[in-house]
C-alpha cells in the first residue's frame, strides 16, 4: 500500500476516533429525596477524572422525586457524586453508577 495511502487512513482513523470520543451520551434518571431536608444541588464527577458535571442546581424537596438529565462524557458510568443539603452538609457518593437506573435515591 502506498506510503500516502496508509497516511490518508490513518489520519481518517484518528479524526473518527477522536470525534467519537468527544461526543456525549445523555443520562436520564430521577432522584428521590429521602433525607429529612432539601436537595440544594447535585453535582458529578467522572470516576476516572474530568470536568464537574452539574445534574441538579434547582432544590429537590424532602419526599419529592425529580427528573434529571445528565450530558456525560461518552461510555462514560460511574461517577463520584457530591450531593449538598439546605443546611449545608454534603452527601458524598463515590463511584456512583447511573448508566440504566430509573431512580437515584438519596438518604
């Protein structure tokens, strides 16, 4: 195969790769407040590092169940929740996975 050929394909190869690697999958879940306060803010962090990712900056009241989306990084499951309360205190949940989950409770 010609020098330039195996060149055209390669570079090819890398430019598919690398625009499937940057694409994201969208998470869709709900979370279920069963602590005895308000949700003020769910944030994530993937497992194997990047970027803080917000899943829910608007409050989730005690008892109530609500839909969140989540643009992740792709093929990308398991991350380290941090979940912040009315009063204050924070709720860690490391490798958290949230690929096919209806319903991410919180107690």
């Amino acid at each position: 195969m010609p020098t330039k050929l195996k060149l055209a394909l390669v570079s090819a190869l890398a430019l598919a790769l690398g625009s499937a690697a940057a694409t994201a999958d969208t998470l869709n879940f709900a979370v279920s407040n069963k602590t005895s306060e308000a949700i003020k803010s769910i944030k994530a962090v993937p497992r194997a590092g990047g970027k803080e990712i917000d899943i829910s900056s608007e409050a989730i009241d005690v008892g109530a169940t609500s839909p969140v989306t989540l643009a992740a990084p792709a093929s990308t499951c398991v991350f380290n929740l941090t979940i912040k309360l009315a009063s204050g205190r924070v709720i860690s949940k490391p490798d958290t996975f949230l690929c096919h989950i209806e319903t991410l409770v919180v107690q």
